[in-house]
C-alpha cells in the first residue's frame, strides 16, 4: 500500500482530474438537446459537470480502491 500520504493525494488528484476529464469528453457525445429547452445554456452546462462529477466519482473510487487492492495482495503470502 502507498505509505506516503502526500503521495496517496498526488495520485488521487489527478486520477479524479483524468476521469472527469474523460468523463466531460464521453458526455459531450449524449443529445440532450430533447431534454433542455436551451442545450447551450448556463443550467444546462451546470447539469452537464454534476453529471461528470456524479459519473467520475466512482469510477475514480473503483481505480483507487483496485490499485490499493492490488498493491495489498502480495502481502496474503506473508
């Protein structure tokens, strides 16, 4: 497991930053000119960035929390 916490924040910043990244990229593909009266709007594109955070957030966990898993599992031999 990562022991240097500075590290541990580092690598989760940035993990977050790239997911929501990718995540905002993905959305941009979605019409969701049906759903909004105006899609270009300050609402809409409010709405559009909670979906990217509601979105990355937990695939950004699952990342982290496989990464920490996989790092731990060597030590089931000890």
């Amino acid at each position: 497991m990562i022991e240097n916490s500075g590290l541990l924040a580092l690598i989760s910043i940035v993990a977050q930053l790239l997911f929501f990244a990718l995540t905002w990229w993905a959305l941009q593909s979605v019409k969701f000119e049906a759903v909004f009266r105006h899609a270009k709007s300050l609402q809409a594109r409010i709405l559009y960035v909670l979906l990217a955070i509601a979105i990355s957030y937990p695939v950004t966990k699952f990342f982290l929390d496989y990464v920490n898993w996989s790092l731990i599992l060597p030590q089931i031999y000890d």
